[in-house]
C-alpha cells in the first residue's frame, strides 16, 4: 500500500492541468535502418568477381526503393549515412556508393577511403555524412537502386579482412500548422 501511494504522490507532483495547444504540435522522430553490411577478405578483392572485368574490386547492389515513400517526400527532413569501417589489409580500401534512379542514371554519390591497417591493429574509422538540403534528399530517395563497389589500388600481401557497415538515420519533421 505504501508503494501505490508513492507511485500516485509521483504522478500526480508532475502533471499539472495546462492544456495541450494542439497549434504549437510539433514531432520530430529519428529512425535508424541498416543498409548495408559486409566482410570481404583479401583474396577476394585481389581477384575481384568473376563477373568484374577490372582486378582488385567488389561489386554489391542494394534495393533502396523503400526509400521513395510519399511520407518521405513530405517530412523527412536530414539523411545521415553513418559508416563504420574495421580494415586490416595492408592497402587502402575505397568504397563508392552510387545511386541509380528507375532509368539507370546516377543521381548521387559518395565514396571514402579507408586507410590500410594490419591484423594486429586494423584501421577502424567512423564516417558520417549529413544531407539535409532537399535537393540532395530527393536525389538519394528517389533513387531505387544502390551500387556498392569496394576498390584497391594494389594486391594486398596480407592475410587480412575489411569489414564496412552502413546505417541510414533519417530525421522527420511533422508539424501541425
């Protein structure tokens, strides 16, 4: 009994009886979605895929229809793309995002480079990118698909392994007007 009495004395102490104004309404919600993830070691970007014509690459695409929403078009306010890159090949690793609309043609690029490391203390680098002009939004969401290729400039001698993850965090903003 004593419980149920502290819990209504806490309740009660922090509310009181202002009214909502429903003209002031304002929600600006922060999701996070995954969009990419992969670990590749040397030998396989030494030779690149059979179906790559150019040695020391990576070729990935992604779906990135689920982008091109109505209610992305209206609210959605900043992109973030957020990188998390743990190399420990000897040689740089590049990786090229580029975006494709529904016709093939690139709308929007980003590409980094992750310095070389070595098994014993791989090169672990966080990247963010930030867009929140609405140009560069309705680039990124009206594309469908993405093109991820990972690059070196040279055969690694190493035995070691290049890991990358992607997160997408979109910020929206609703107000009511």
């Amino acid at each position: 009994m004593k419980y149920l009495f502290i819990i209504c004395v806490i309740f009660l102490g922090c509310t009181d009886n202002r009214p909502l104004d429903s003209d002031d309404f304002e929600v600006s919600p922060r999701f996070e979605v995954n969009l990419f993830q992969i670990q590749y070691p040397t030998q396989l970007i030494n030779v690149g895929y059979d179906s790559i014509p150019s040695p020391n690459t990576i070729r990935q695409f992604v779906n990135t229809d689920f982008l091109n929403e109505q209610f992305n078009a209206d609210y959605l306010k900043s992109l973030e793309f957020k990188f998390l890159a743990e190399n420990s090949i000897n040689t740089p690793q590049t990786f090229n995002f580029t975006f494709f609309d529904a016709d093939g043609l690139v709308t929007f690029r980003i590409t980094h480079s992750i310095a070389g490391g070595n098994e014993s203390s791989p090169q672990t680098e966080r990247v963010a990118n930030l867009y929140t002009t609405q140009s560069d939004i309705e680039k990124i969401t009206n594309s469908v698909e993405l093109e991820v290729l990972f690059s070196q400039p040279s055969q690694g001698s190493n035995n070691g392994i290049m890991n990358l993850e992607c997160v997408i965090e979109a910020g929206y903003l609703y107000t009511r007007e």
